[in-house]
C-alpha cells in the first residue's frame, strides 16, 4: 500500500485568495486523484492528474479555478483559486498502481472565510 | 446521475450483531468495487474490494458479496464492534484505470 500525506491539514483562507495543497506519496504511483468531499457528503472527483501533462477534469471543474501539477511520480499539488466560502470542504488525494488500488491521503480542510 | 447507489444512509447495529450495507450500480463497463471505511476527520481507508469474477470476498470480519447479473454488491461486518462505528463508503471503477465512483455513505453506529 501507499502511504499519503497532505499539506497543510487545514487553513481558515479570506475570499478572493488561493491556497495550493501539496500531496506527497511515499512510493511511485501511476495515478494520482484529487477529490472534494462536503463535510457529512460523499467524494467528489475533481480531476486526474497526469505526470508531465495537463491534468484531466471532471465535469463541472475547471483548469482556471483548480489548477494542478504533477511533477513527478511521487508529488502533486491542487490549488484553489480565487476562493469563495463555496469552495470550503474538504480536499482529498488518492494515489493508484496497476492493480487499480487507490489509497487516499489525510485530508485538507479547508474553511473559506 | 449518480453511477452508484448506497443504502442505508444510516444503520444502528447491536455489538456482536451483523451490519449490512448495500450498493448498486448500472454501468457494466465497472470491473472493481472497493469498500472504504472513513473516521471523522480522516481520509477514507481501503478496506476490501472485489472484482466480478468471483462472488463473495471474505477478510476477517468484512465480506463482500457481489451479484453480477443484478449490479449489486454489499458489505457484510459479522460481530460488529464499536470500534467499526464510521462512514462506509462503496465505489465503483471501470477496466480503464483507477477512477471510482462512490456511492453516497453509510454512518454505521454500533451500539455497545
């Protein structure tokens, strides 16, 4: 299994800002995810990110509000731009291997003030 | 839509009794069904998956049942312990990587 960790566990932000989240995985992963979950709500899949290309978003998510690189086998970062009290939940990344097992980080809570 | 459905939402077990938790889903191209278990405040944990070729799952005391011709599949806890009080989520993946839908959640309260 892949151990995860996530960066920063939670912040308190002002709108209008971003906050960039970095998730770092102890072992090189094929798939890296991103999803949000509402507090008491299931996951939500934002995107998928690729090493060394643009990230793939579902539906309903965008580039320009949830930019996300991935430089490496090992680490990648969302951000949250130009934040709205909307955007406060919870962020979450998972990493995947061939054998489609997909373990899942910590969490960053984040509160939109 | 949602790709997967999960029921109960909630579910309030004995200690010792057997939890159940159900979930259904309509895409055939799906061919992975993990369940996670989540604790407040917490990432949500892999705890068992199966594939469509076989139809039960067992480990300890999580079994997963899988009907292929129906699309459902359901996690059984058999002596539920407090300690197994979370929110149990299932998902679905297709043959095409990892990506997973989950259903909605199910709060287990086992009571002592």
């Amino acid at each position: 299994s892949a151990v995860i960790s996530q960066k920063p566990s939670r912040d308190i932000c002002q709108r209008g800002t971003s906050l960039t989240i970095q998730c770092q995985v102890d072992s090189q992963v094929t798939m890296m995810f991103w999803y949000r979950q509402q507090p008491g709500q299931s996951l939500t899949l934002i995107a998928t990110a690729n090493q060394g290309s643009e990230a793939t978003y579902e539906s309903g998510f965008v580039i320009d509000k949830f930019p996300i690189s991935r430089p490496n086998l090992t680490f990648s970062t969302l951000t949250v731009s130009n934040m709205s009290p909307e955007d406060s939940s919870i962020y979450l990344c998972s990493a995947g291997g061939v054998d489609y097992e997909q373990y899942f980080g910590p969490g960053t809570r984040l509160t939109v003030t | 839509q949602q790709q997967v459905k999960q029921s109960p939402q909630s579910l309030i077990v004995q200690k010792g009794g057997i939890s159940i938790i159900n979930c259904a889903y309509e895409n055939t191209a799906f061919d992975y069904f993990p369940w996670y278990q989540q604790f407040p405040g917490k990432g949500p944990a892999l705890l068992i998956a199966i594939r469509p070729d076989v139809s039960e799952k067992k480990e300890g005391r999580f079994t997963i049942s899988f009907n292929k011709s129906a699309k459902q599949f359901s996690l059984h806890i058999m002596d539920s312990q407090p300690g197994d009080s979370a929110t149990y989520f299932c998902a679905a993946g297709p043959n095409t990587g990892n990506q997973f839908y989950f259903g909605t959640g199910t709060s287990l309260t086992v009571i002592p």
